[in-house]
C-alpha cells in the first residue's frame, strides 16, 4: 500500500504551533483562501503565455493563474475580447485570446486591479 503524502499548506504560525500542545485551535482540514472582491486589488500570480503548439500554426495568448469563479472568468474573458479585438474562450481555469494580445492583455489585467501580471514565456 502506497503512502499518501500529506499536502496540506501550513502558515509558520501553524506549523510551530503544531509543536505546542496548548495551541488546539488550528484545523488544518480546512485550506485557507481568499475572497474576491470586485473593485480591490486581487494578489493572484497571474501570466501571461503566447503559445503555437497544436494549434495549426496559429498563436494564442493563454491567461493563467486566475483564481476566479467560472462566471466571473466567463466575464473577464468577454472584457480581454473586447479590450484585444479578437476572439477567446475559456477553457477550465485559463483564458484563450485569439493572436499575440500579450501587451494589451496584460495592460487590461492591471487596470482590473491585478498586480502580479508578468509576461512569462517567449
């Protein structure tokens, strides 16, 4: 039987409390995460990607990182389309612009609110 690998993330304020037996308030069942509110700031690793492959010779620019609902990405998606002028769609998590948008992309991202946009890739 294989072992499973514990793949919990543990603040260093829970993990040293972990050692301490009269700190039994942490769960660490439950994963932390964050709230999005429309209008602040938003701390997601976003980038930026252009990418040829499996696509006939075709360039896209994939947005990834996001960690939006499905409506709310449904709707930023429409909002890059109109900024770039082209076509796109969403596919699980990331976002597919129709052409090499990087630029336009990335300035719309930030006007969003999104501070860690970075053009990853060549």
């Amino acid at each position: 039987m294989a072992k499973e690998k514990f793949s919990k993330q543990l603040s260093w304020e829970d993990l040293q409390a972990l050692g301490n037996p009269e700190a039994s308030d942490i769960n660490i069942d439950e994963p932390k995460t964050e709230k999005v509110v429309a209008g602040k700031t938003f701390d997601d690793k976003v980038r930026v990607y252009i990418e040829k492959k499996g696509r006939g010779g075709k360039t896209v620019t994939l947005v990834k990182g996001l960690s939006l609902a499905a409506p709310q990405l449904d709707d930023l998606c429409k909002v890059l389309k109109a900024k770039c002028g082209g076509g796109g769609k969403r596919e699980g998590r990331d976002i597919m612009i129709q052409g090499d948008q990087r630029k336009k992309v990335m300035d719309a991202l930030i006007a969003k609110g999104y501070r860690d946009v970075k053009n990853a890739g060549a």
